[in-house]
C-alpha cells in the first residue's frame, strides 16, 4: 500500500523553492533513509509529508489525503520529529506529554508507557522543560511521537544531542514501528547508524530526488535504482 506519493512536487518557503519538483513513492513498513546535504530540501520534504506545507505545484498524497486539500487529516495520522522539539518550556516533561495526548484525543494514561519507551527518568516527570539538556528534550520530543503511534513517523535527525545508550534506543524504536506495520521516513547526516536501518535510501540534493536506492537492514549496503523506482 502506498503511504506517500509525490508527483512533481514543488514546495515553497516563501519565494523560495525548497522541493523544486520531487517525484518520491513510499510504501507501508519501509524505513527510508532521506540523505543529502545542508539546505538540500530534507526537512522541507518531512514537513510537507507531515501536511504542514502544501504544495505549490504537482500532486502529494499522503495515507490517502490529498495534500493540497486535505492537510489537517494528514495531521492526525502522522508523528513528525523536528528540529525544533515543539515542547513548552514552562510546562513539566508530564504535562508536556498530557497536553499532546489531551489535544490528540488519546488516553491520558498512555503517557507514562511514552516516556518509558524512551527510558525517561521518572525524576524528570515534574521538572520543567526548559531545565532539560539537549539529549534530554529529544528523549521527551520522541516519547510524544511514541504516544500518538502515527501511521507515518518522520524523523528529522532523530539522534541529535543523544549520548549513545539513547542513539540504541532510538534505532530500536524505529525498527519496533516499521515491525508493527508503520512507515518511517528519517532524515540524517549520521549515515553509519542510520543507513544500517533503513529498507531503503533516498539522496535529496537542490530539492529534488537524485537518488533512490534499496538496501538490506543491518548491512549498509544498497543495491542502485533509478530515481524514483521502488521494486
């Protein structure tokens, strides 16, 4: 089943056309690999999967919904990773997690298996978020990606400001959703930990699709496909 089509996709921030034309099919239960320099359109595709841009030109559908007119239902069924953790520096790590399980209308009582999932001390449960290290907001962020268990996970640099017990974590709780039948799209720079995951690599150079290969999880390795293709 496909969860994401692209066709000719063209994203803009502001007058500047960060996807400049992207063609790009995903499948449900793969793990892709998005790769590509800074500035390269990585973080603008996760946000335009995540139905927060719409497209300016071309077609994106996204679990079904069309992105130029049906973004908010995208929304629902999604779980995007940012750069920007999205958390509020005045509320707890708990109240954190209650708000966005409150607002997505999930069980309250979910929240603490979240936080577990990511090992989140339970000593930091009632310390405001704005007292946490880096590590410790990405710990918290993904716990809130956890909690909604989106159809689609997307991932921008998911390991940043992790020591390496949380980076393990991380890698286990990607491969634990792909297995459970979600499809998981992770931006990174970190090539020898994340690619040694990924079902499949994509390279995203001057906003378009350069390079779309498939891989084997746990070697690295990649056999080479057009731009595009999928088997």
């Amino acid at each position: 089943m496909s969860v994401v089509t692209l066709q000719g996709v063209v994203a803009l921030l502001g007058r500047f056309p960060a996807l400049a034309g992207v063609d790009l099919e995903v499948q449900a239960g793969e793990i892709v690999l998005v790769q590509g320099p800074n500035g390269a359109g990585k973080s603008t595709l996760l946000r335009l999967c995540a139905g927060l841009l719409r497209p300016a030109e071309g077609r994106g559908v996204v679990l079904g919904h069309d992105l130029a007119a049906d973004r908010p239902a995208v929304r629902r069924r999604v779980g995007l990773l940012g750069h920007d953790t999205a958390l509020y520096d005045d509320l707890t790590v708990a109240e954190n997690l209650r708000f966005r399980a409150r607002a997505a209308r999930l069980p309250v009582g979910d929240v603490a298996g979240a936080l577990a999932r990511l090992a989140v001390p339970e000593r930091l449960l009632d310390v405001p978020v704005a007292r946490l290290s880096a590590g410790q907001r990405r710990r918290v962020a993904l716990a809130g990606v956890v909690l909604r268990r989106p159809e689609l996970w997307l991932l921008d640099e998911p390991h940043a400001g992790l020591d390496r017990a949380a980076r393990h974590l991380v890698d286990t709780v990607i491969v634990d959703a792909a297995a459970a039948g979600a499809t998981v799209l992770v931006a990174s720079h970190e090539l020898d930990r994340t690619a040694p995951l990924a079902t499949r690599r994509i390279t995203v150079a001057g906003g378009t699709v350069t390079a779309d290969e498939t891989a084997v999880p746990g070697s690295g390795d990649g056999r080479g496909a057009p731009p595009g293709a999928h088997p």
